[in-house]
C-alpha cells in the first residue's frame, strides 16, 4: 500500500513541476510578445521624435534667416510713409472743403 502512496506522491510531483513549466513557458511567451511590441512602439515613437526634431529645426532655421522679414519691413515702412502723406493730403482737402460748406447755405 505504500508502494502505490509513494507512485501517487511522485506522479503528482511530475505533473505540478510539468504544469509550473508549461506556467512559466506561457508567461515567458507572454512577456516575449509584449518586448516585442514594446520595441516596435518604441522605435515608431522615437521615429516621431526626430520627425519633429527635424520639423523643429526647419522652422527655427526660418525664424532665424531674417533677410525676407527685413525686406517686408523696408517695403512696410515705404507703405506707411506713402500712406501718411495720403492721409494729410485727404485731412487737408477735408478743412478746405469744410470752410466752404460752413458758409454754403443749405435748404
């Protein structure tokens, strides 16, 4: 009888010790899966980085060539004096006209 207690006791043995490999086999499976993953996310994530890096330096580039914002501002600056010199002509013309029709009689 105790021939069979002690076959019971090592088959049971074998089977947790089989059950606990095939446990770890699945977790590692699992884990190996989700590295994986891990790795593909993370190299499409630095990926975006540089992009936007790249993005990044392109237009700090353009902000700092300052030759094109220059020249808008002399071609501003003549824009401005041109229309200045409009606007004195059309508040001249203004009092001119408005002494004449405070004494031009009205209906």
């Amino acid at each position: 009888m105790a021939d069979w207690a002690l076959y019971g006791a090592v088959i049971l043995a074998v089977l947790s010790a089989i059950s606990a490999l095939a446990y770890v086999i699945a977790q590692a499976l699992v884990a190996w899966r989700a590295l994986k993953r891990l790795r593909r996310h993370a190299f499409a994530a630095v990926d975006r980085v540089v992009e936007l890096t790249d993005t990044a330096a392109t237009k700090a580039e353009h902000a700092a060539d300052s030759s094109r914002l220059q020249a808008h501002l002399a071609r501003l600056r003549v824009t401005l004096a041109r229309f200045a010199v409009l606007r004195r002509a059309v508040d001249e013309v203004t009092d001119s006209v408005g002494r004449v029709t405070a004494v031009y009689p009205r209906k």
